[in-house]
C-alpha cells in the first residue's frame, strides 16, 4: 500500500508542461519501434498510453491533439515498411 500512496502522490504534483513532455517522448518512442519493426508487428495499441497519459494529466485537448500526432505517426510507419521489399529471413 505504500507503494501505491507514493505513486498516487508523485502524481498529484505532476506539472502539466512535465507530463506532456513525457507523453510526446512515449509517443515518440513507439513511433520509432513502429517504424524499425515494419508491417509484421502491430503497435497500434501501444499508442494508447501517451494518449491517455496526456489526456489524464495534460487536458482532453491535449489528448486529441496528441492522439492525431499518433495517428499520423503509425500511417507513417506503416506506409514506409510496406513500400520497402522484405529481408532475405522473411519467408513470405
């Protein structure tokens, strides 16, 4: 129980400017594990967590915007890892 008091304490003092910087840096580390494991893994669920880390402690807004950011991001990722031809260890 401990435990879960300190988290749920070092999240009340959580500034917005801090929580949305780590949302973003979240974001953009799924992005790129996106991006270097191409079609063959899906990560579409892994972006959830910086949207709703920027929406619970950012605002909505926030989280709209950064839900779209995302979106772009995985159309991106997606869009570049099928225009490239499969390696010789992928037997398709």
């Amino acid at each position: 129980m401990a435990i879960l008091a300190s988290a749920e304490s070092w999240t009340a003092r959580v500034p917005r400017l801090t929580a949305l910087s780590m949302a973003i840096g979240l974001m953009a580390c799924v992005g790129l594990a996106d991006r270097l494991t191409g079609a063959d893994v899906s990560f579409t669920l892994l972006y959830l967590g910086p949207v709703g880390l920027a929406t619970w402690f950012v605002s909505l807004r926030a989280g709209i915007m950064l839900s779209t950011v995302s979106a772009l991001v995985s159309s991106a990722a997606d869009l570049d890892a099928r225009s490239r031809s499969l390696s010789d260890g992928v037997l398709a």
